[in-house]
C-alpha cells in the first residue's frame, strides 16, 4: 500500500500515501444522479492556521482534512467519492456500489466507477467550452456551477482543467475501524519509543496512513510491514537492520521510524514537511522548499513535479485526519461502543472481547 523510493539511501525515503483506486476508462450505462442546487455560495474568507495537538493545522488544509475524514469514517469501502483531486470539498458524486464489495473491486464495479467518472468529465468538459464561449446555459450547467461555487472558490479557478482532475477515492471506514482495534496493542509502547526520541508522541498514529496497523502489510515498491520500510529504508534507519530484515517486527521499526522522522524534521524544520517526506522523501521536500520556502500550505498549493501527485499533497492532511479520529475514537464511531477508559488504559471491544494494550503495558515500567 505505501511506497518507499528507491532513493532512500540519498535521504530520499517515502512511502506511498493516499488509499485511492486504479480505475480502467471502459464504458458502461449508469444513470447520472441529479445534482442539488446549495442554497447560496459560501463566502470568502480567510483560512485559520490553528494546531491539531502539536501539528500545524494550516487553515487552507482544513478541506482536505475533512475529506479525509470523511473517507476514514464517513464513506464506506461499498462508496466511491468521485471529487477534484486539488480542491477536495467539491465532491460530484458519491457511488453506492452493487453487491458485495471486497477490498478489491470486481471488473462490474469498476466498470460502474469508470463510466460514472467519464461522465462528470464530460459534464466538465463541456460546461467549460461554453464558459469560455459565452454560451448558453442550461439547468444542469447551473445547477453544476452552483456546485462548484458552493466550496468557497471562484468559477475561474475551479472550472479550468476541471474534467482532468476527477478522481476516484473509496471510502474506508471498515478498515480504519479495525485499524484502530488493532492499534491498542502497539499505541503505549510506540509513544515512549518517540517519547524518549524526544518527538511528539502522536506520530505513533502514522501507521493508519501507512497500513491501516496491519502487520504484514506489502506494497508493490517492495515496502514491508506496520510501518512500511524499504530494505533500503531499514538498513539506514533501522537498528539491526544490516543483519536480519527486522520490518515486520513494528516495535523495531517504530524505531526505524523514530530515528527518520527526527532526521527529516532537522533537514527540514517542521513537521508538516517532515511527514510529508515519509512518502515524498527528503530530497523532494527540499525541492519545494526551495520554491516556496517553509510555507507548506504554499507549497500543497503550488508546487509541481510529477512526483508531487495525490499521494503526496494529501499525506500530511489525512495524518492529521487519522491523528483526530484515533485520539477520540468515540466520537467518530459511538454506535459501536468499541471504546472505555479503565485505570488510564484505553481498551477496545473486537467482536465481544475486550483487547487491551497487553504487549505496550508490559513493555514498560
């Protein structure tokens, strides 16, 4: 699921960020859903820079981060959020899907995604022709431009390449649930591994971006584990690495990680580029900098390489997301019951069990 370059001996280390689906262009009929008319635009302000814990929350991230959100806690995995992939709160359409839905998608079901998605860039495609022409309007146009209107931009900035920027996202509420469920056995001892790095413990919440906490987790870049190392990767950041391959132990590569993080916040100077780096990788972040200097949500903004895509732009935006959610796990997913405080432990209730934090407690005293 997450990619570490290959350039991550020359501090290019990254992991691929962003639980997006590969659709095929092949047609097939679907029926468009009518589009609903916002009652009035929203209106233009400036954006808030506030903090998420210790993270930099920059107010022009803040729709991303409700994507994110709503991806993670929202939209199931049987939903596809056809949106633009720059201005993420202008959402098309959200895709119900057929049947039973797996983690991976049946050849009917992308073929329900892709036909939907070629018709919103129609739809796009020919609203911008007749913008740019003075054409006349129908209903639909309007009720389209009220759309994009309603997210708070101008009709310039959003129509203009606007059909060659919708994207596909599936929803993934399923497996951030169970993402959480499985990080009470790791949270404890995760934090006092950065704890005593002397970097923010919430950082301990990367492997929802990276693997969802799953253990044995594979990319095909060849990254393995919770936190998605490289071998590459791991012999220059991982202790013992050079001996035994260590990345599907997590607690060795939480470390692995500990020991990145901090190396790429001092190359880097703060957090939001740090993060980012674990999937864009030290070297690209520099780059941007050096385009836009420290300014991150600058750089989300404007900064093109084609290295820089949907992955990257979005990471630190849906860690930010991930970091909201399972820190107040109860409040995204209260019908479960899933979550008590006892003694200052947080336990998780999977499938009737009570799955407390055993192996962090134990490794501390």
């Amino acid at each position: 699921m997450r990619m570490w370059l290959s350039s991550a001996i020359a501090m290019g280390l990254s992991a691929c960020g962003g639980q997006t689906i590969a659709l095929r262009e092949e047609p097939r009929i679907h029926t468009p859903s009518p589009l609903a008319v916002p009652a009035a635009p929203r209106k233009l302000h400036k954006p808030v820079t506030t903090y998420s814990g210790l993270f930099l929350k920059p107010g022009d991230l803040e729709p991303a981060v409700e994507f994110w959100r709503n991806v993670y806690v929202k939209w199931r995995r049987s939903e596809v959020v056809l949106h633009d992939d720059r201005h993420l709160n202008v959402i098309y359409e959200v895709i119900r899907l057929p049947g039973y839905v797996d983690e991976s998608l049946t050849s009917e079901q992308k073929d329900i995604v892709s036909r939907r998605r070629n018709f919103w860039k129609a739809q796009l495609a020919v609203l911008e022709s007749k913008v740019r022409y003075n054409a006349p309007l129908n209903a639909g146009d309007r009720e389209l431009i009220a759309r994009l209107e309603s997210s708070g931009r101008t009709l310039a900035i959003l129509l203009s390449g606007a059909a060659e920027r919708v994207h596909a996202q599936r929803g993934t509420r399923e497996r951030f649930k169970r993402g959480i469920e499985i990080s009470a056995g790791y949270d404890r001892r995760f934090r006092k591994i950065f704890r005593d790095a002397g970097l923010p413990e919430d950082l301990a919440y990367l492997p929802h971006v990276e693997s969802s906490f799953q253990p044995a987790a594979r990319s095909s870049a060849g990254a393995v584990g919770m936190w998605q190392f490289t071998k590459a990767a791991a012999k220059r950041f991982m202790p013992g690495s050079h001996r035994a391959d260590r990345r599907l132990d997590p607690y060795a590569s939480a470390v692995g990680a500990a020991n990145y993080l901090g190396y790429a916040y001092g190359m880097l100077g703060n957090w939001p580029a740090a993060i980012t780096s674990y999937n864009h990788g030290i070297n690209g972040m520099k780059r941007a900098q050096s385009q836009f200097g420290p300014d991150f949500a600058r750089i989300v903004q404007n900064y093109a390489s084609p290295a820089f895509g949907f992955a990257s732009r979005n990471y630190y935006a849906q860690f930010l997301a991930a970091r909201e959610i399972a820190s107040d796990p109860a409040q995204y997913f209260p019908e479960e019951g899933m979550y008590a405080e006892k003694n200052g432990l947080r336990n998780v209730n999977v499938n009737g069990n009570t799955l407390a934090p055993l192996n962090a407690a134990a490794a501390e005293k």
